[in-house]
C-alpha cells in the first residue's frame, strides 16, 4: 500500500552459484523505468547477472523478468524523507544483498553510494541529465538561490564522483563534466530497444490528421506554445493535437485549458505504453518542442528517438544536437520552441505534404534500426561491467 513502509526481511535473495550480483538503486523512478529496467537491467539478467533492483514505490516486493525487486516503501512527507529516511532504508537493504556492483540512478543517492563505498563495494553513479543546470531551471526557486544550489551541488557531485568506480553518463554532454575527475566513464545513450520498433500496422493514408506529445507536461516542455500551435495550424486545416502525460500542476492544466487551442486538443492523460504504442501508429507527427533551458540543449529526449522509432516524423526545437540528428536523417523540421506560429506551419506542411512526411517517418525510422539503437549500448555497459569485475 503506498504511504507504508515494508518489512522485507522475508525476501531473501538466493542466487545460482557463480552468478555476480548487481543491485540497483532508484528512489525516484518507477521500478519499470525504461532506462533502469527495460534496458539496464533486462540486459544484464540475459547476460547471466543476478539482479535485484531496490526501489521505493509502495506496490511492494516482487519478481518480474528475471529481476528481485525490492520496495522499501513510499514515503508521502516529499524529498526530504527521500533523502533521509528512505535513503537510509535502501542503504540497510543494499548492504544485505553483498552484491559485487552498486549501481544507483539518483543524485539524492549520493550518500548512499558514498557509503557504500566505504565498505569497499564497486559503486556507480548513472548520471541521467546535467542536474547542476536543472537546478537553474528551478523557477520556484529565486535566481540568487537557485545559483548557489546548483554552485554548493555541483561540488557535492564532484566530491562523490571521485570516490566511486564508475561513472555512466546518459550523454556525451553529460560525460564531459566527469571527465576531469573520474576517469572510469562510459556513455550509455537512451536509444531504443531494437524489438520496441513500432509496427507501423495502419498504412500512411489510413492515419488521422492528428499530432502527438507524449510525456510530462510542463511549461518548460512547451505545452503552451503546442496548445497555441495547434489553434494557430486549425485556421487552415482540420488538426488535432493528442497529449498524452500528467501535467506538472493542476494550475498549469487550468491555464492551459483557457487558451484558444484548446478546442483543438485530446487530453489522454497518462497512458501505459501499450496504449502509447497506439496512438503513435495513427498520427502523423510527433512533437517535442522544449524550451532552451541549460538542462535541455544538450539533452536527448527518450520521445525523440520514441517517435522516430515509430515512423513518424519529428517537431523538434531547433538546438544544435537535436538538428543535427533530424537533418541528418531527414526525419523531421526543426523549430523555433518559442514561436506557436513556426510550430503551426510545420504542423500544417506535415498534413499537407503526405508523401514527403510518410518518407520523413521512414528515415527516421531506418536510423534507429542502424544507428539509434539500445543494441550497441547494451554491448558497452556489459563491457564496462566486466572491466569492473
């Protein structure tokens, strides 16, 4: 039940003799993340590891593909008890399983994986964004606060990347900030798994005029200048714009729905990927138009390559890294993420463009099967893993 805290003392952990032992630890993510579960962990069951996965969600213990999940429970008080008393739980349980490599997905963790360390574990840091220029996106936060935070938590960073075996970066952007201090880094991109290639089952012809984002929305991603897009792209044709993700506020979601466009939108809330899986086989785009915040410039969204995966072609802001991978390609038009009116032309040359958008898609499509992909990924992090061992 979320809100209590397990007692796991009855999942023990028994592995076939000669198996190395892995842990993973994320207190923020959902136990079937795609990068933690789907990808990382998947991938070194099927490479004989044992593995158990520590989380803290509240749904409890279980095991699911090969994986021993162990839940510490949720904590309802927010990221203080995060980083104190939850932190201190998956602690306690990490050190019980004795495994060979700690692996953990959170920079509230930090401690725990300096702790670990400490009792001369092999410990890794999986470093999924620049958090330091996160930090500077914090607007709740005011700019003199938000530049110590990210100052005193930069050096906090740094310290414990010192100290631990390994770092694993989600990019090459990221990497470049541990370079100087930990020599032992691999990159392991977000690219997809190979066998979630879309099926592409409705035929170009047969699809809605309809325009996707799938995610988290926020103002930061862009959701009202799509909103403001797609009024702006209806004037001409008849378009709609599928969102698909929790909003960041209740008040955003309220503001948002004021706007003019909103006539124009199919609010699915959040969808499993099944259902996501759906819908990306009838639309004709997929949008993901984040603002140039520090944080998102040098990122590479999950969505991106999701959308390209699916055949589809992509809206994409029009930052350096992101044209350089959409150009190459030809898979999809870049945009100014501030400007509605560009968004909306690019929308409405999709529509009206079929045989150019469906080739779009196709390329797309064809450089996540070569080049995009978790294949080679894969190969790196089990190399790293044997370096370590």
């Amino acid at each position: 039940m979320p809100g209590r805290i397990h007692s796991n003392e009855s999942h023990k952990i028994h592995p076939c003799k000669g198996m190395k032992k892995v842990c993973i630890l994320t207190s923020v993510h959902p136990r079937y993340d795609t990068r933690i579960f789907i990808k990382q962990a998947q991938s070194l069951v099927k490479a004989g590891y044992d593995v158990t996965l520590i989380v803290a969600d509240g749904f409890g213990c279980e095991k699911k593909d090969g994986i021993h999940i162990i839940d510490v429970g949720v904590s309802s008080i927010g990221r203080i008890s995060r980083m104190t008393r939850i932190a201190l739980l998956m602690y306690k349980k990490a050190l019980g399983i004795n495994a060979h490599i700690y692996h953990f997905h959170d920079p509230e963790l930090i401690t725990v994986g300096l702790l670990l360390k400490i009792q001369g574990k092999h410990v890794i840091y999986d470093v999924h964004e620049d958090y330091p220029k996160a930090i500077l996106s914090k607007y709740y936060l005011n700019p003199p606060m938000r530049k110590f935070t990210s100052s005193l938590f930069e050096v906090f960073e740094r310290f414990g990347a010192k100290y631990f075996t390994g770092i694993v970066p989600a990019t090459p952007a990221i990497a470049k900030r541990f370079a100087s201090f930990n020599r032992n880094i691999i990159v392991v991109q977000n690219f997809p798994v190979h066998d979630d290639l879309i099926d592409m089952k409705i035929s170009w012809k047969k699809r809605s005029d309809i325009v996707a984002y799938i995610g988290a929305i926020s103002a930061l991603r862009g959701v009202k200048e799509m909103v403001n897009a797609i009024g702006l792209a209806s004037e001409g044709i008849n378009v709609t714009l599928a969102l698909a993700g929790k909003f960041s506020s209740q008040s955003l979601k309220k503001e948002v729905e004021c706007l003019d466009g909103w006539r124009h939108i199919q609010y699915l809330g959040h969808l499993p990927q099944e259902k996501v899986t759906g819908l990306l086989c009838r639309v004709k785009a997929g949008l993901v138009v984040f603002h140039g915040e520090p944080n998102h410039i040098f990122s590479q969204p999950n969505k991106l390559f999701e959308y390209m995966s699916a055949g589809i072609p992509v809206i994409a802001s029009n930052f350096p890294l992101w044209r350089k991978i959409i150009d190459e390609s030809n898979s999809g038009i870049c945009i100014d993420p501030l400007s509605p009116r560009e968004i909306a032309e690019a929308v409405r040359w999709i529509i009206e463009h079929p045989k150019e958008s469906e080739t779009m898609g196709q390329n797309g499509r064809k450089e996540i099967q070569e080049k995009y992909n978790w294949s080679m990924e894969e190969k790196k992090l089990l190399l790293f893993y044997e370096s370590l061992l």
